[in-house]
C-alpha cells in the first residue's frame, strides 16, 4: 500500500493534506521535434526530444505555503507565509529567480495498474 501525504497530485489520491490542483509553474517542460524546435510532438515520435521547464512555482501558486505544517521552512525566503511551500524544493532558498515570488513542487501523476499495463 502506497501512502501519499502533503503532495499535489494530478488526479487526486486519498491523503492528508494532498491537493490537486495546478501548481502553476513558471514554464512547464514538453516534447518538441528534435529537427523542428517550433513542432511539438508526443513522447513516443521517433525525433522527440523533452525541453526542461522551470519548475519554480509562481507567486500565488496553491502549492505555496502548502507544504506539512510541522516542517521547517527557515531557509524559505523572507515573507515565507511561515509554512513550507510543498515539492522538491520546499525549505530551499530560490536561485536564480526573484526569492520573494518564487518556489517549487512536483506534481506527481499516478497511473492505475490496468492502464500502465498497456
């Protein structure tokens, strides 16, 4: 048995604390075609290739301040709503960007066990 808590996960799973929500980062990553940069294309294209995104939450982002009440939150720039932001950088001063707007999170997509099987 998997037990998800304080996550946002796509499609929704029982949990305390998960959400599921969009966590509205700051550009998503996707599949585009390796000769053809302005074509995207699925993953299995013979030519696809995944361009990273940045996946930094945006200011007012449900994933902010959204993280479990009883982690620490200390490295989380100034004002830091006094709660962990939720995701893999959750409690991690941002690089790189504006430190009063931005975080991170992941959203993690479940797939049930007849679906992955095809």
């Amino acid at each position: 048995m998997v037990t998800v808590a304080t996550s946002d996960v796509a499609g929704g799973y029982a949990g305390t604390g998960n959400l599921d929500v969009d966590p509205v980062f700051v550009a998503s990553g996707y599949w585009e075609h390796a000769l053809n940069p302005s074509m995207m294309v699925l993953p299995s294209h013979f030519y696809a290739v995944w361009v990273s995104g940045d996946y930094h939450l945006t200011e007012g982002s449900p994933c902010v301040d959204a993280g479990d009440a009883l982690s620490g939150y200390g490295l989380e720039p100034e004002p830091n709503g006094g709660q962990v932001n939720l995701g893999a950088y959750g409690n991690y001063a941002p690089s790189g960007h504006d430190a009063d707007t931005l975080a991170s999170c992941i959203t993690i997509s479940l797939m049930s066990d007849k679906r992955a099987a095809h």
